[in-house]
C-alpha cells in the first residue's frame, strides 16, 4: 500500500506541475488564439491564475500526502484526502458550468472576436501583440474572420478604403501571407466599392475551424480529463485505506490489561 501510495504521490507532483506549467503557458502565450482571448478577455486570466493555483496546490497535496505516509501522520492524509475531495468537486463544477453555458460562453468570444476584426489597425503599436495573435489564427486555422469573411467590412480602415483592401492573413494565396498580417491590396478592383466576396480569402471562418479542431482532439481531451480524475480518486481511496491501516497500528500497539 505504501509503496503504491509513493508512485500515485509522485504522479501527482507531475500533475500538479503540468496543471502549472499551463496556467503560466496561458498568461505568457502571445502567438495563437490563447493569446487573442487572453488578452481579450478578463475571464481567462483569472482562469489561468486559477490554475497556477490549483497546480502549485496540487504539487504540495502530493508532498505533504507523501510525508503523511511516511511518517504515518494521519491528520496530513486527512488534508490530503480533503483538498482532492475539493479539487476534484471543482473540476467537476467547472465542466458542468462550460457545457450549460457554452452557449453563452460562445456569444462571449464572438463579440470579443468582433471588436477585435472591428478596431484592427496595422499602425496601432500599442495594440500589436493582440493584432499578430489573431493574424497567426487566421493564418494558421485557414480562417477569416469568426464566422467568415463578411465580418472585415466592418473593420474601420478598410470601410474607408472601400474595401479595395482586405486582411493578408486571411489571402488564400501564399505571397500574401508571406506579409504576415496587415492589409493586402486588390491587384484588380472589381470597382470603386469592392466587398468581401472579391477578396482571394478563405471562405471558413475561424469559429468552425475552431469547432473542428476541438471535434478532432475531443477524445485526447476527454481522455487527460478522465486520467486526472481517476487518479485522484485513486489518491483519495488510498489515503483513506492508509488512515484506517495506520488506526488499525494504533489499537493493537495499546497493551492489553
């Protein structure tokens, strides 16, 4: 027991530091739609400073169940036993909340996405992390725009060209993507006030792309999901036999009278 107690206490170092090194790959992200959102929205960053947290507590359940068991400290199994009880009662909230509301949670990321299309501007410095973020998106997902490329006549730069212009990261032809991001102009201009069906752009816009992608690595997701869960009822179940064994020590080791 002790010793299976040991490996599941060393998995959940590992865990834990995963958990962690996601939370601060989030934060620190600048180049795919991660980053978009986290700098989109307020939502995600809190999101990953809750993993860093959960990860960090994760990593210390597992030292100090590890000490417990060790030592036979039963109130440190106890806290180790409670705060997975905790983790995993929040995991759990956590998904019941993102399937019941993902409806709400995708009209979030479409405006999010809309005002992000709608203020894009080539010149903006301050603005540019955020701009090449969604440019590597569109770039990379072979996307334009989140539910297609009708969105960019909103974009204010490109009304006031009449959109003779269109978003380089979006062409379907590769000299313009080797600009990267920025406005690429029409090489013949249907006429004076052009539209998005004129533009040599993918026709898919990001969110079924993104849709896609989830439906292509949902088994892989809900796999980790399911490999974390079961061990940290593993972590729980064992922490309790450990408990009774080492209460069961205490009762034969006091002398009979």
């Amino acid at each position: 027991l002790h010793k299976t107690m040991y490996v599941l206490f060393l998995l959940f170092q590992i865990l834990g530091a995963v958990i962690l090194g996601f939370g601060i790959w989030i934060l620190a992200d600048k180049t795919s739609f991660i980053a978009v959102l986290q700098m989109s929205s307020p939502s995600l960053k809190t999101g990953a400073y809750i993993l860093i947290g959960v990860g960090a507590l994760t990593m210390l359940m597992g030292f100090l169940g590890c000490l417990g068991a060790v030592n036979e400290i039963r109130c440190l199994l106890g806290l180790y036993f409670t705060c997975l009880m905790i983790i995993l009662l929040a995991q759990i909230a956590a998904a019941l909340v993102i399937y019941f509301q993902k409806e709400t949670l995708k009209g979030e990321l479409s405006g999010i996405v809309a005002g992000l299309i709608k203020n894009y501007d080539p010149e903006d410095e301050e603005e540019r992390n955020l701009r090449d973020a969604w440019d590597y998106v569109q770039t990379q997902i072979s996307c334009c725009g989140w539910t297609g490329a009708k969105e960019w006549e909103n974009n204010e730069i490109l009304k006031n060209k009449s959109n003779t212009q269109y978003p380089c990261s979006c062409s379907n032809r590769s000299k313009d993507l080797v600009e990267g991001g920025g406005f690429c102009n029409l090489e013949d201009p249907v006429n004076v006030n052009a539209t998005s069906a004129d533009w040599p752009v993918h026709e898919q816009g990001c969110m079924d792309g993104v849709e896609q992608w989830l439906k292509d690595n949902l088994g892989i997701i809900l796999g980790v999901c399911t490999g974390v869960a079961v061990i940290e009822l593993l972590g729980m179940i064992l922490s309790i036999s450990l408990c009774k064994n080492i209460h069961s020590e205490d009762y034969t080791k006091v002398p009979k009278s």
